[in-house]
C-alpha cells in the first residue's frame, strides 16, 4: 500500500545519510534528471525514489495483501573522491576506472547502510522491508553542460509488511511504532510522524467494523456474515463498567474489579 510505500522510502534515504561516499547528499524522490543535479552537485549524490508497486489482491481488499515495490537508488559522481582512512586520506581520480571504482564501493556502501542495523532508521528499514527479492544494477554514464560523470542505478524489488487497519491505537513494538518514534525524534520529520499517526489510526472504531474494513466488505454485510454485535443493536455495544444486583438482602454491586476476585474465588 502507499503508505508502507512512504515509509520504506524515508527510512531509506535518512538509513543513506552519512552512510556512504555521499555523506549527507541523499535526496529523497528528486524530480530533476540526474545529470542536471550532479551537474549543479559535483560531488558523489545518492537519489532514492519508488518505482513500480505491486499488490495481490483478493476481493476489495485494497489495504492488505502481498505488496512489491521497488526501491530505486540512484549514485552519480563527477569529480575526484577523497576517502579518509584510519591513517591517512586516499583520493580516487577523476578517472573512468577512478568513477568506476567510487560507484562500486557506493553501492557496497548503501547496502549495509540499508540492511546491517547500523542506526535506528537501518533497523527500522529491515522490519518495514522482510524480504528483498531482487537486486538490480545499472551502469551509466554522460557528459552535462562540460560536466563528465559516471552514474549506477540500483533496483531493489522490496517485499513490504501491510499499514495496520485504522481505528485503533498504533501496537507498541511493531515496525510502525519504531517507525512513528524515529521519524517523531526528527525534526524535520515530525509533522509527517503526526500527520501519518492520524492517518493510520483514524478514529476509534469497534473491532468488527475494523474487521469489515479490512476485508473490503460493506457493514451490512458483516453484520450478516456475524461480525456484527448480537441482537443487530443500531449502535456498537459499550463495556458495563458497573451493575447493581437487587432482589437479595443487600444490593450487590458488580463491576470489572469483582467480577475477577469472584473467577478467582471459584
């Protein structure tokens, strides 16, 4: 769905920052071409964008099922790579087998940027993406207004786990809880957190109006399948927090707390 979409694609780009030989120069769905951006960039970039995305679907089920995506990462450079060692600092030329090389080691690069949990957005990554099915590498290579630059497209076709059906609170522990948390510590992310917790959480609804929503069914339907409450009651049946029993020497008062200590008694 294009929510798990989303969210793959912003783990993968802030997973890529300071990860590889583009350090901070990760652009997250760029619509320039990228012979225009390395042009005005000069140095090593990365540019991360979904491509085509797949989902099988039973019914109107349109919200759950098997989802492919591919994750499309884009590496340019243009000019001579300086890489710091732990003694000294090597620079790669300007060179074809000098881009060549910078390309390789990139792409090497953001694959353990992506799937080595080295920080909180690469752990987050793995859980929203449990399978990679297919991985894709593209040579490429031009000359922009004078500018020579060497490029690699990498394809990931991504297997991504579902967007939880709204109406109720976001499950701690799960990847989209670790997800919400990360983005929210972010500054620049945090209005994208709280707008995609609304969204995903929507308002409260009783469980068999979420299960109807999630198989796509109408609720009339549902109802009629036995998903619905009992008695076909007009509104959705509320908790009793608390009963008084009459007819005995003393009214009895049952609530929540009773009820337990009388199982437990038996």
């Amino acid at each position: 769905m294009s929510l798990a979409r989303l969210a793959m694609r912003i783990a993968s780009a802030r997973a890529l920052r300071g990860a590889t030989l583009a350090e901070g120069r990760v652009h997250d769905s760029a619509i320039a071409p990228i012979d225009q951006t390395i042009a005005e960039e000069r140095q090593p970039i990365l540019i991360v964008t979904t491509d085509d995305h797949e989902m099988e679907v039973t019914g109107r089920e349109l919200f759950h099922g098997n989802v492919s995506c591919d994750l499309v990462i884009e590496a340019a450079i243009a000019a001579r790579v300086e890489v710091a060692g732990e003694e000294s600092v090597i620079t790669i030329p300007h060179t074809d087998e000098g881009m060549e090389l910078a390309l390789d080691l990139m792409e090497h690069q953001v694959m353990a940027a992506l799937t080595r949990g080295r920080s909180d957005w690469s752990r987050v990554w793995m859980k929203l993406v449990p399978r990679v099915s297919r991985r894709l590498s593209r040579r490429g290579a031009s000359v922009e207004k004078g500018v020579r630059f060497a490029a690699r497209q990498i394809v990931l076709t991504c297997d991504l786990i579902e967007a939880p059906t709204d109406g109720a609170p976001i499950a701690a522990g799960t990847a989209w809880a670790d997800l919400l948390a990360v983005m929210a510590a972010d500054t620049g992310l945090a209005p994208v957190a709280r707008m995609l917790r609304a969204e995903i959480e929507g308002s409260p609804l009783a469980g068999w109006r979420r299960a109807a929503n999630m198989l796509g069914i109408h609720l009339e339907t549902a109802d009629a399948i036995g998903l619905g409450p009992v008695l076909d009651l007009p509104e959705d049946p509320e908790v009793l927090e608390e009963a008084i029993l009459t007819g005995g020497v003393d009214p009895v008062i049952v609530n929540h707390h009773t009820a337990l200590a009388r199982i437990a008694d038996a």
